[in-house]
C-alpha cells in the first residue's frame, strides 16, 4: 500500500469517477425512460407497462424508476464513504481539517452532478423524513457516547452555557439581523421581526464536535472537552425547541397581534418542553434498561431493544409536542449505564458500531442534500444579509462566550481560562443541523425562504472550511508552546519522564468528586436501581467455552508474531558497548533523537476522546499489552534466577499482578463482577487483570485442566461483605517450577471494592475508575471484543 | 461528607501537614479520603498492594517506580503524613509562595528544586546520588517501545550520559541534572492541578 501513501488522491479518486460515471449514467437514462413523477410511486413500473401496447417481450428491459430512490440514496452514501476512505488514507488530512469539510464537498460533488445531468426529480429532504429518520440517529450516537461522570460533574456549567448560549445567539442575531432589515437600502424590509427570530434560533445551532478530532491530538482538558461535547449534545434540543415555539408563533398570530403574555406562554412552553422531553427520556431508558435484564438467552435482540426504546422515547415525546430531541438524549444517557452492563459483548460492540453507522449516514445524507440544493437556481443572493450575517454570528458567539463564561468562572472551582475561551468561541461551526432547520422552513409563511436558505449556506461553509481548518493551528499555538529548537535527548527523554511521573502520580490521586447530589444519587442507584435493572444470572457455560477458545487462539497469535519471547530483552551485550567518550556525529544524535521520539512509550492519556465519524482502535492498547508483558518477562526471569519476592526489591520486579485465565468457584455472581469491570460502575482502582479477570471470570468448570491450570484461591471482597473465592490459573510449565508455595504466600489482599461499600470511598474511586474508564472503557470494550483474550498471555509469576 | 471542619478534625496531625506541605484544608481532605478509598482493608498504612490495584499505574512504564517513591528508604509502608508528603511534591507553584517565604525555611516540597529531587531519585535507584549509565540504560529501557535494539538503547543512554555530564565522573550527578534541566518548565510539567 505503499503508493497509496505517496499518491492519496488517485485511487479515491479514480473510484470516485467510477461511481460519479454510474450516477450520472443512472440519472441520464432516467431522462431516456418514460417517467412520470416516479419519486414516491414504485408501483409506476406497472403503469407504465400498461400505458404502452407491447408488441413482443423484451427479452432485456431498463426499469429504472423501480429502484431509483433507493438506488441513487445508496450510491450516494457509498460515494460518501469512498471518500472517507480516501480521505483517512492520507493520514495527515484528518488532522488538518474536519471529516464533515469531507462531507460537504461531497455533497457538492453529487449536488453538481445531479444539476449538470439535468435529473428531473432527485430524492429532496422533506420535513417528515428529516424530523423522523434523518435527526434521531445523529442525536442518538451523541448522547450514547457522551462521557457521564464529566458530563455531571460540569453540567451546571454545560446548562449554563448550552441554554443560555443558546438563547443569546438566537436572539441577538434575530434582533440584529431584524435592525439592519430595516435599513431601507438593503432591500429587506419585508422580512419582519418573527422571521428574524426564527432565521437568528436555526442559525446559531452549532456543531462543534465535527472539529474535535482537529485538535484532539493537542490535549485538550476534560473540562474543555465536556464543554464543547455538551454544547454540541444540547444545542441542537434547544434549537429546535425555539424553532418550533417561533414557528406557531408565526403561524398563529399576525406580528402586531402578539400579546406579552403570548410571551410569557411561549417562555412556559419551552421549559415545558425541554422537561417533559427529558422526563419521558429518562423513563424511557429505564424501561429498556429493566428489559435488557431478561435477554440472555436472544443475545441477537438486544441491540433491537436500545434502538427501538430510543426511538419510542423520541416518537413518545413529539407525539405531544415535547422536544423528541432531548428525550432520546436522556434516553441514551440514563440507558447506558445499565444496558452496558446488562448486554453480551457483541451486543455492545454492535450496538455502538450500528449507532456510529446510522449517524453516519444521516449525516452523510443531509450534506449531500446540501450539496445538491447549493448547486442549482434556488438561490437569492442578498449581499447585505449575508455578510451581516456572517459578521453577527461571530460577534454574537464571542459576546455570550466571554460573558457566560465571565459568569461561571465565578462559581467554578477550575474557572476556564481565556485560552479555552477562545477555543470554545472558535469552535462554533455550523453544521447539518441549521441546514435542515433552514431547509424545511414553509414558504407559505417565509417567501423569502431562498434567501434565508443561501444565507445558512454560507455560514456553514464559512465556518466548516474557514473555521475547521484553522481551529488546529489556533489550538496548538494556545496550548503548546514549543520552543522552536530542539532539545536535546536529554531533555526529551527527562521530559517524557515527568510526563509519565506526572499521569502516575494523577492517578495515585485519583479524581475527584465535588458534588454530594452525585454521591446520594450513587447510594440510591446501587441500593434500589442496580438491583432491579440489572442481571442476576449467570452466564451459560457455552459462552465460556467460547472465551476460552479465543484466548487460545490469541495466545498462539502472540507466540506466533514474537510479543511473548524473551529473546527481544536479552540481557545487555556488552560486547557492542561503546566505551568512553566516543565523539558522535550529529547525524547520530539526530537518529538518536529520533528513535526516542518514535519509540517512547506515550504517556496515558487522561482526558476524553471522542471522534464523530470513527470509533477509533486503541492504539494505547497496544502499548499497555506491551508494558505489561515486560514486566511479567522481567519478573519471571528474576523469579528463574531465584530472586526473593519482590517486596523491597528494585524497581523493575515488582510486579505481583494476574492477568491470567480466569477461573472462578461459582459464586461470584456476573452482576458484581461485571460491575467490578465497568467502568462508570466500577468503585474500584481495580487492577486491570482483575478487570479482565472479572469480566471474564464466570462459572467454569474446574476440570479445565488441559491447560495445566492451577487454581490459587484469593479472597474478594463481595458485595455486602460476603467472600468469594477466585481462583488464579497458572498455565505453561514453567511457572509451575517456580513455586507455586510463593504464589500462594504471595496471595494478594482483596482487590476489589465491593460496589458498595462506604461511599465516601466508594465515590471517589468510581470517579477514578470512571476516568481510567473513558480510557479504559475502551481497552476494555477492546479486550472484551478479543474476548480478553489477552489476559492469558499476561502472565505474572 | 459533613462539614469540612469536623471531617478535617479526624485526620490526624492535620495541622503539621498542612504547614509541611502547604495544602489548602479542602485538598487535604480530599487527599484523606483518596487514602482511606486506596487503604483495603483499614489498616491506617498503604503497602505496595494497594498502591498496585491502581489500573492504570500497570500501564504506566515507570509505575513501578512511582509505586517505589512512596516507599523512601526501603519501608513497606506510608501512612498518610508520608503519602501527603510525596504528593505535596506535585502541588503547583504559587507566586505568593516564593515571593512571602522566609529564605530561613527549609524550602516547601513543591519547589523547582525538590521537583527535581524526586524526579531525579526516580532515576538513581541506588541513592548514591548519581544517576550511572546502566541507572539511565534501564530507564530508557523502562520507556522506550520493544523495536529499539538493545545496542542502539545503549548508545542512547551512553549519549544522554555524556550530555549532561560535565565532570567526567561517567555520571550525571543532581546538579548536572538540574544544569541540563535549566530550560525547562519543570514547575507546570511536574505540577498538577487539582492539587492547589
């Protein structure tokens, strides 16, 4: 794949014409074919047929209207997702510039292919299919990945923000836009102040995590983080909200008829609305949460329930008005928590891979009608509106930035520097949501529709292009100031030091918590919720046969590729030994210098990574899998060399840990192990064998011995005190003459917090848990994904 | 949790602590309970177990000698004065600090220069207050990702050694450390926030 690297753009390229050429080939012979209006008409093949006397069969005939819809929407998400292959194999794109830049000319593309072909009827966007199945996935994946415990622990600021951010955008770019309306030169006067309103509340509806993976890579705290995240996750509700209440606004009075208590009613409304919306959400996802419970046995349609309840949650609360939007959002959020401890490992995997999936394609889909509606005549071009609007999108983002946020510091106890500030103001662009909301306005009510339409367009073009690609360079002019000569290898490698010393240490520290609401609403979830929401049985012995055969196989794969011999940390051949002060050339330090870079270990990352479009592999996995089979390498061949046990021992032996096959008494029940390993529910630092170990320790039988398994009974603290016992397999001979009297005297102490104990512990250890968690959750859902079948291959001594 | 008063009240000696290490009451107690949570089974001391059970401190290179560092002079265990006191290390610098200090004072744990101590002890694993070539060979060796050949991780350490060495001992002694640190802003790399 080499050529690839070096020439990006052709094989993407060449695809992208092959299917463009199909597209245009497919809408041209529409043109050919009798049509008539064959959009919404599948059965018109049969009508046609009959309209036309048939002298004879046609042995081969085109019927091209049957499939057009689906077939043009089909080739249209496949060209989107060429293109996204082409775009990630030139690595160095994403970090430049947003995927949805990606999407958008796309969109582009298809829109000016569909115009250039002349296409009489393309598949347009309409209210119903946007509001019904284009908007509740995109929603649906943003509140499921969301991160929970950062997400409470911000979330006055993020309501604060969010909401009233919201708000101040929409209406101070309504009003404004409403005064230079009304400067007679600008040829706008007839567009009154509610269609200001509206036009200010759809265009200051944000999506700015499309530009999170830009900067993602320049470490952006979690604070940060959670705040761009949730402002993105709430906005979208909000927007759509007012939208809404502005909409019968307009359509139910005359301007001059509105009363201040309308007012006051539509105030009512919108807290109704976003409450009621959460409220149905939140029952929702307790619902499928209770459901989840039952499903061992048709593991197949778990993934069938989380969707389907998230959608009734959104259909259950636009049926009466409330804000579908945040009912799924809640929905997602409540429902995670326990549906994640409930469902199979394949579920989960598919559940988030089917949800990233449908997103996408929503996603996909509104850029393009985007593209094919900024390529054809339907546009007004106002200069005056349009750079007006452009100019008080930015200004009025600035404005409820630094003011807003000027407010919360005050009550924060990290305030928010100006630098995130900036970062949070920049990272305003648009996206696919105030094009729909622009899209799907009534020309009936605006007949100046087009304009407004033109108007959203370029905005988010502006923002996207202009916006996406430099926010990357802003941040990591903001954040890291590198000095601009190199430093020395000392420096380097004294620096990456510190940088592990320092994650180890934040560790050690743990996080912490600041809220007594989170702690009381931890003891009510573990004393009344986990009981009745989650499983109680334990799993059947089928799925541990399997997990044990896929360990098998990894353990093979890694003998095979090498991780696990100990010749590549051999001991020091002191033969090669440079000796002295030998002069080095630069072009040796540099090479030096740049085998440091490329090799060292990179330091653990704490803050959050969310990508829109990916769910990226874990390359950190990678590398934990390597620290820590050197440290059982290195253990075990000081255990050979006859080394005492490594308490009070130097540094590199000391590792006592177990990641092995797991092996279990029946006792422990799924439920507490399983909440050992998860992460938001996890209340313990819990070791990461043991997280492998639990998640995998289920009720085998003891007669594995096939595998010269020894079992070393440890205790565990259980929940409500009981002891349970877990049994340690050693496998491979070796271990086995090592001694296994040490092992056993070296029997760990309980590792686990029992889930629930003492809370004041209990809570902050969560915390941390849930933060090795947003990390770890992933290595973990990984290793859960390779049925944790590393753990074998981990050994400690 | 109660109010803080009463809660700081059960930490004993909290008094001393806070003005050898400098925390604000709020830290400190935070701290106390981050102890309490890591202390198993209540014995009032951390061992290296339960510093272990930390996950994330597997994954680390270095976080065996991290785990080390609570642990001076080849103890089993840290009560919760000496675990305060390794992390006092890392609280930020506040400019009030330096400015108010009475130069008689032994300095607080958290200056430039005692960050620099317990980095450099991360290295000096014999206290013999150098860091030799073979102490800098297996920290590289600690870091650096399974591809480097040994030879080539020698000839690092080798280079790095002769650096930083200005004396010709074969070792980088602390001020030598400290001299090839100069440049560096070792008061926001070893500091973290929460701990103000």
């Amino acid at each position: 794949m080499a050529f690839q690297v070096f020439v990006p753009f052709c094989p993407w390229k060449v695809l992208l014409l092959l299917v463009a050429l199909k597209c245009s080939e497919a809408t041209s012979n529409l043109n050919e074919s009798t049509n008539a209006t064959a959009r919404h008409e599948p059965n018109v093949r049969f009508a046609a047929a009959s309209s036309e006397p048939d002298e004879k069969i046609s042995v081969f005939a085109l019927d091209y209207d049957y499939v057009q819809i689906p077939y043009e929407v089909t080739l249209w998400i496949l060209l989107a997702s060429l293109a996204k292959i082409g775009f990630h194999l030139y690595h160095r794109l994403p970090g430049l510039m947003p995927e949805s830049c990606l999407l958008i000319v796309v969109g582009a593309l298809v829109g000016a292919i569909i115009f250039g072909t002349d296409h009489k009827s393309p598949p347009v966007m309409d209210s119903n299919i946007y509001f019904l199945y284009l908007l509740p996935p995109i929603i649906l994946e943003g509140g499921y990945f969301m991160p929970t415990r950062p997400f409470f622990e911000n979330i006055g600021s993020i309501l604060w923000w969010a909401g009233l951010g919201a708000l101040i955008n929409a209406f101070g770019i309504g009003l404004s836009l409403y005064l230079i309306c009304q400067i007679k030169a600008f040829g706008l006067s007839d567009v009154n102040l509610l269609q200001n309103l509206l036009f200010g509340s759809l265009i200051s509806s944000v999506d700015p995590v499309a530009v999170l993976a830009v900067f993602e890579e320049a470490r952006v705290n979690e604070p940060l983080y959670m705040m761009i995240f949730g402002e993105a996750l709430l906005n979208d509700g909000i927007s759509v909200v007012l939208y809404n209440i502005l909409i019968a606004f307009t359509k139910m009075h005359k301007f001059e008829a509105i009363k201040p208590v309308d007012i006051l009613a539509g105030c009512a409304r919108f807290i109704i609305v976003g409450l009621g919306g959460v409220f149905f959400g939140i029952v929702f996802g307790f619902i499928s949460a209770f459901i989840t419970r039952f499903t061992q046995n048709i593991s197949a349609i778990e993934p069938l329930i989380v969707f389907m309840f998230s959608y009734l949650s959104y259909l259950a609360a636009e049926t009466l008005y409330l804000s579908g939007i945040l009912a799924i959002t809640a929905c997602a959020v409540t429902m995670k928590k326990y549906v994640e401890e409930n469902v199979s490992q394949t579920s989960y995997t598919t559940i988030k891979y089917f949800m990233k999936m449908l997103s996408s394609v929503s996603e996909t889909l509104i850029f393009i009608f985007m593209g094919v509606s900024t390529v054809g005549k339907n546009h007004e071009w106002n200069w005056a509106f349009i750079c007006f609007t452009l100019a008080f999108c930015q200004i009025w983002r600035a404005i409820s930035v630094f003011a807003l946020f000027y407010v919360s510091n005050q009550f924060r106890t990290f305030p928010f520097s100006i630098k995130d500030q900036c970062i949070i103001f920049y990272s305003g662009v648009r996206g696919a949501g105030s094009f729909s909301l622009a899209f799907l306005l009534p020309l009936s009510l605006f007949p100046r529709k087009k304009m407004f339409v033109t108007a959203t367009l370029v905005v988010i073009y502006f923002t996207v292009f202009i916006q996406g690609i430099t926010i990357g360079p802003l941040v990591r002019y903001l954040g890291v100031k590198k000095t601009n000569k190199k430093e020395s290898i000392n420096e380097e490698l004294h620096i990456r030091l510190m940088d592990h010393l320092k994650a180890g240490i934040e560790d050690v520290c743990g996080q912490w918590s600041h809220y007594q609401v989170r702690d009381k609403f931890k003891k009510f979830d573990h004393r009344y919720l986990r009981k009745i929401l989650i499983r109680k049985n334990l799993p059947k012995s089928s799925i541990v046969s399997l997990y044990k055969k896929l360990e098998m196989k990894q353990a093979i794969e890694m003998v095979e590729t090498g991780i696990l011999s100990s010749t590549s940390f051999s001991t020091p051949l002191q033969a090669q030994r440079i000796q002295g002060t030998k002069r080095l050339s630069p072009e040796d330090v540099e090479s030096m210098r740049d085998i440091l870079t490329r090799n060292m270990y990179q330091v653990r990352q704490r803050t959050l990574s969310y990508n829109k479009y990916n769910l990226k592999p874990q390359t950190c996995e990678k590398q934990a899998k390597e620290i820590l089979t050197r440290r059982y390498n290195t253990l075990r061949d000081s255990m050979r060399k006859g080394h005492s046990l490594p308490w009070g021992k130097p540094a590199d032996t000391k590792n006592i840990r177990y990641l092995s096959f797991p092996y279990s008494n029946p006792q422990p029940t799924r439920r507490d192990l399983r909440a050992e390993e998860l992460t938001d529910n996890s209340s313990s630092d819990s070791d990461l064998s043991f997280i492998m170990f639990n998640a995998n320790s289920q009720t085998r039988p003891l007669q594995e011995r096939q595998l010269t398994q020894e079992i070393i009974p440890m205790k565990n603290l259980n929940r409500g005190g009981k002891p349970s016992n877990f049994g340690y397999p050693r496998s491979t001979s070796q271990e086995e003459r090592v001694g296994r009297g040490r092992w056993a005297a070296l029997r760990p102490k309980p590792l686990f917090h029992a889930v629930d104990e003492e809370y004041e512990s209990g809570a902050e250890s969560e915390e941390e848990a849930s933060t090795i968690g947003s990390r770890w959750s992933a290595e973990h859902r990984c290793r859960r994904e390779h049925r944790r079948s590393h753990s074998p291959l981990l050994h400690k001594k | 949790m109660g109010s803080h008063s009463s809660a700081v009240a059960r930490i004993p000696d909290a008094d001393d602590i806070r003005r050898e290490t400098g925390f604000s009451q709020a830290s400190l107690l935070r701290l106390y309970h981050r102890f309490r949570s890591l202390d198993r089974n209540k014995k009032g001391y951390l061992s290296r177990a339960d510093l272990q059970q930390i996950g994330a401190l597997a994954v680390n290179p270095l976080g065996d000698r991290i785990i080390d560092s609570f642990f001076p002079d080849g103890s089993l265990q840290v009560d919760f004065p000496g675990f305060v006191r390794v992390l006092a290390h890392f609280r930020p610098i506040n400019e009030e600090d330096t400015r108010t200090r009475d130069p008689k004072e032994p300095e607080p744990l958290n200056s430039r220069m005692n960050k620099l101590r317990f980095a450099f002890q991360l290295y000096d694993q014999d206290r013999d207050g150098k860091i030799s070539q073979q102490e800098m060979l297996q920290v590289l060796r600690l870091m650096v990702g399974v591809q480097v050949t040994e030879e080539q991780l020698e000839s690092i350490a080798d280079r790095t050694v002769q650096e930083a060495d200005e004396d010709g001992d074969g070792a980088v002694s602390f001020l030598e450390f400290t001299k090839s640190l100069e440049k560096m802003n070792i008061e926001q790399k070893m500091s973290i926030r929460i701990l103000k």
